[in-house]
C-alpha cells in the first residue's frame, strides 16, 4: 500500500502585477510544512511538483525544511486551464450570462482590497461553475473533462512509479478537488465547491494500491497552529 500526499501551494501574490509566486505568508505556509513533516519523522521516496511558480516553489521549500528529495516537475500537474476564460473571454460571457455581469459590476464597484477580493472570489466561482457545466466553449480553454482526465492519468503515473512509496505532490486546488472526487465519485457541481474550501499548503492523503485509490484524508493544516496562517486564497 502506497501514501500520496497531495499538497496544494501556499499563498500566491494576489492583486499583484505576478501573481504566480508565492507571498511571504505563502512561503512561511511552506517551511511550516516541511519542518512539520521533518519533526513528525515522515520520510519520503518522491517528490512530484506542477509547472507554476508557486507550486514548485512551494515544493522546494517544502523540500529543503522537511529534507525531502529533490521535486521532479510534470507538467499535468498543472491547475486547470481556464486563464483564457478571465483575459479574453469575458465580455461575451457577461453578454451571455446575466448573472456574471452583475457580479463583475460588483466588484468593479467594490471599496477597498478586502471587498474587491470577495467580489472577485464570487465571480471567479460563479465564472468555473458555468465552464464545468459545460456552457463555455472558447479558444485555448481547457474543457473540463479534459482537465479531469488529465489529473487522472498524471496520478495513475506518479502511482505507478511508486508502488508501495510514500510520494509527495505539489500542485493547486483544481487537481486536489479532481482527485478527492476520482477517490469518492462525487460529481462534477461537487468537486468544484470542493476546490474552493481547499486551504494553502494543505495536504490531503491517499491510500493506493492497484487500481485502489482511496481518500485517508483531506485539506489538513496541522502545521499552521495560528489561526492567522490560515488561508483558501
């Protein structure tokens, strides 16, 4: 039997000009991880990150602290793709959808940083959900069931590589909600909630064996004991 720990990155830059690298909170999230680990004498035979910034750089602090092997990049790992979505294509989203022009007017109307990032979490939420029911058909965005099997089978091969191993992944919210819903057969509306209740530098365990793929447990944070180190975005 084989433990995958699948970690999602720490805090990214939010409202910044990059957002793909991690805050200094996002860091400390990081090295909390890794000492965690470190401390609890878990010892791992692999090491597996995402392509962003934040993801491998979160592996790497990790890494260093917790004294694990070196992080191998695989591109699958990546989260979903829906940047298009959010550059590109939202003025005929909102032509089309009523509802999401509302909510870009809020949060165009937001006042202040802390409002301006609700406004937006309802949007990006509400933008996600239509493109997982399938009602966005646009140019360089990845469908959903696309990304679905794509983290499928980039865990069915760091699985393979590891009979028996204990393996860590580090990647973002979108594959960790796509394999708690592989794990439990959760529906598609599901494991979108799900995606967004996944906290930074969480971890979320799996048994495997075989084709057996099981959740041993989700979204924990023993390593962030301050309630202030808590955070979903």
């Amino acid at each position: 039997m084989g433990n995958l720990y699948l970690v999602r990155h720490g805090q990214a830059s939010a409202f910044e000009d990059n957002y793909d690298r991690l805050s200094s909170l996002g860091e400390r999230q990081a090295r909390l991880l890794g000492e965690s680990w470190r401390r609890r004498g878990l010892k791992f035979h692999r090491v597996f990150t995402g392509p962003r910034v934040r993801q491998k750089t979160t592996a790497e602090i990790a890494a260093e602290a917790g004294g694990l092997p070196a992080p191998v990049e695989l591109a699958d790992l990546d989260e979903m793709g829906v940047e298009p979505l959010f550059r590109e294509h939202m003025p005929d989203l909102f032509a089309r959808h009523a509802h999401l022009q509302s909510l870009g007017d809020a949060m165009l109307m937001a006042d202040g940083d802390e409002a301006r990032a609700r406004s937006f979490a309802r949007l990006f939420e509400a933008v996600l959900q239509v493109w997982v029911r399938g009602d966005v058909r646009a140019a360089g965005v990845e469908a959903w069931l696309e990304f679905r099997a794509r983290v499928r089978r980039v865990l069915a091969t760091v699985r393979a590589e590891a009979r028996g191993q204990r393996i860590a992944v580090f990647t973002s919210a979108g594959p960790v909600a796509a394999a708690v819903q592989h794990a439990l057969g959760t529906d598609d509306d599901g494991a979108l909630a799900l995606a967004f209740r996944v906290r930074n530098s969480s971890f979320s365990e799996f048994l495997f064996s075989g084709e057996r793929f099981s959740l041993a447990s989700f979204n924990e944070t023993p390593h962030l004991e301050d309630a202030a180190l808590l955070t979903v975005r």
